[in-house]
C-alpha cells in the first residue's frame, strides 16, 4: 500500500482498484472515516461517506480528484451502518452524481424513523429510557432542558439522506466487474454489514479476498455495543401498545458475538476496516474481541454477585479508559447503553435475572 499526502486529502492505494480517502470527523478522537473506493465499469463506488461537515466534504471531493475521478461520477453508495461519519454525507453525494445508496433494511429503518420523529421526541425517548435503568435526577435534567429549548442540536443525523436499496444479506451488490457479497453484521447497530470483496489479494497473500469491516472490525478499538436506538419503541417498564421492534433491541452483545464468529470464519486475506489502518489478521482479532466482551461479562456478574444493582449502577462501577467523574455526559449515555447491552446477554445466558417488580429495573446474578 502506497500513503500519499497532496493537499488536504489523505488518500491510500489499496491496490486491485480499491482506494480509500481519509475524511475528516470534526472534534473527535476517531480523527476520521476511511472511505473506499472501489473501481467499478460504471464509475466508482464508494463504501461510507463521511461526517457531513463542510471541510469532510471538501475533503472527499479533493480526495476522489487526487484518484482521478469526481464525486459528479459516483455510481453508488454502499453504507456499512447508519451512523452519521459513515452515512452523513450520502446525501450530498447523491445529489452531486446521482448514485445510488444502498443499506441494510434495519438501519435504513432506524434512518426513517429519526427523520420522522421531532427532535423533541428524541429527548423524550432518551430520558425516559435513562430514567429506565436507573440514571440520577441530575443526569436527566439537561435532557428536559433541552427539552425545554426545543433543542436537537445534540442529536446529529435527524435529517440524514434516505437510503433508495436494500442491502440483502448474502447477495452480490450491483457493482459491474467485481464481486461484492453482503455480510450481515448486526451488533454496533441492528443493520450493520460487512462487504467481502471476493477477489484474489492483489499481492497475492493467501486467504478469500479483502473485507471491508466497517465499524463491526476494528485493528485497535472495541466498538460500541449499546442497545439499538428506536424512539418508538418504549422502555421494558412501558412499553407502547404496538411497538413492533422492540424485538430488535433484544441482546445487541448477542448479535456481535454471532456476527465476529461470522467474519472470523471468512478467512480473508486483509481487512479494510472504516477507521484507524488495513490489517490482515481477522480471525485474531476477532479472538480478542471475544475474549474482551467474555471478560467484561465476568466482571459484571461479579458485581452483580455482591449486590443487586440497575445498569445505571453497572456503569458506573464498571472499568472505563478513566474514572467516571471524568466520563463527560455524552459518553455516560453510551457506557450506560453497553452496561445494559452485557447485562441482557447475562440474562440471555442464564447467568444473570432481573428482579421482578423493580423500577428502575434492577438485575442480579442467578
Ligand atoms: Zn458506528
Ligand atoms: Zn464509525
């Protein structure tokens, strides 16, 4: 692989026509989402946009020139999740070339659902599902004052583009000239995928081709396993009376799991991960994650075997990369949100219950 800074844009030569183009995400540790682009006989297509933000677009558009081609000749989007520094600029993409955007139903439902919902119905859910697992009062009043100002600007991706295919599980996607196969990868979100490029690596190196893994496989980081986000769907202790998906949020952990055994089966040759750098190891790394979560669940029966507590409870004595006074408000929600995730794959194993009758809902070991 070849690395080339010119300009703004950070592009890499993958080889075998796969190229990918460092865009920015604004204020964020992550730095920036890799977005490939993967040569096809009707133009490129790209696999993630990027973070709608004016520089990330630049860059983008900088990035596809320095590769010799324009964002005006995009031929289609493949989206490997809904989260807005992976799908955000699909819309811009979209109206500049007239390409495609394809995504997995479950997330495309998730991305219906959040343009249709009122910002202020996002607070609501929020709160209501934070005051489910047990957060303080103290914690719950900024959600009602921004409630109060009618605010959603913390909620980014409330208008993002509507995706107009489906990403099927198992299929080819309709790139001409190469083979792209689907790979169902719920767990970071309901609709997640993996796309396995099924073609020799183009070094040579052994293995069945290339996989670019999203979010669901990363070289260095754990990602996110919360529950699925569905502001339609209520909290376990008041549930509405047709709330159809509430299924989805069943065991999040359970469906990464599956989903890490899945890929870890492909033996690909390299992994073209959507942030951080390639790496051609899957099967061990996705060792490591297993033993990761596997570890993490210890740890929570272990504290769950000394004293009943909520997921609220969970969180805050669970080990974080810092202590949870320092945790800032954005990033409790989602230590919360993967303290009930493990918690639920507890329950799901039989090795943890919740205590009938408790509200906050409160769980401890069996
Ligand atoms: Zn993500
Ligand atoms: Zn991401």
């Amino acid at each position: 692989m070849t690395q080339v800074t010119r300009g703004r844009a950070r592009v890499a030569d993958h080889g075998g026509g796969v190229r990918s183009i460092e865009v920015p995400i604004p204020d964020n540790p992550l730095g920036h989402t890799l977005v490939y682009v993967v040569d096809t006989d009707r133009g490129p297509v790209l696999v993630d946009t990027g973070w709608d933000d004016p520089a990330s677009w630049d860059t983008l558009a900088d990035g596809l020139r320095r590769i010799g081609t324009d964002v005006a000749d995009v031929h289609g989007v493949v989206l490997t999740h809904h989260h807005p520094d992976h799908h955000g600029l699909s819309g811009r993409v979209r109206e500049a070339s007239g390409a495609w955007l394809a995504m997995h139903a479950a997330d495309t439902a998730v991305v219906r659902r959040t343009r249709e919902a009122e910002p202020g119905a996002w607070l609501d859910y929020l709160a209501a599902k934070l005051a489910a697992v047990g957060a303080p009062e103290s914690h719950l009043g900024p959600l009602r004052e921004a409630r109060a100002r009618r605010s959603g600007r913390v909620l980014p991706g409330l208008r993002a583009a509507l995706p107009d295919r489906e990403i099927v599980p198992g299929d080819l996607l309709p790139l001409p000239g190469r083979r792209l196969r689907a790979i169902w990868t719920p767990g970071h979100t309901p609709g997640h995928v993996c796309l396995h490029l099924e073609e020799r690596h183009p070094s040579g190196r052994p293995g069945h081709g290339r996989l670019f893994s999203g979010d669901h496989l990363l070289p260095g980081i754990t990602p996110h396993i919360g529950l699925y986000e569905d502001p339609d769907a209520a909290t376990e202790t008041d549930p509405p009376p047709s709330s159809r998906l509430r299924s989805n949020r069943g065991d999040p952990l359970g469906d990464y799991v599956s989903s890490l055994e899945r890929v870890g089966r492909l033996g690909v040759a390299e992994v073209l991960p959507a942030h951080q750098h390639a790496f051609p190891d899957a099967a061990s790394r996705v060792r490591e994650l297993l033993a990761h979560h596997e570890s993490r669940l210890r740890d929570l029966l272990t504290l769950l075997s000394s004293e009943p507590l909520t997921p609220w409870d969970l969180a805050v004595r669970m080990e974080w990369n810092r202590p949870w006074a320092d945790i800032p408000y954005g990033s409790r929600n989602i230590a919360v949100s993967e303290a009930e995730a493990h918690v639920r794959r507890l329950v799901k194993q039989g090795r943890a219950e919740a205590i009938p009758g408790t509200h906050p809902l409160t769980y401890r070991a069996v």
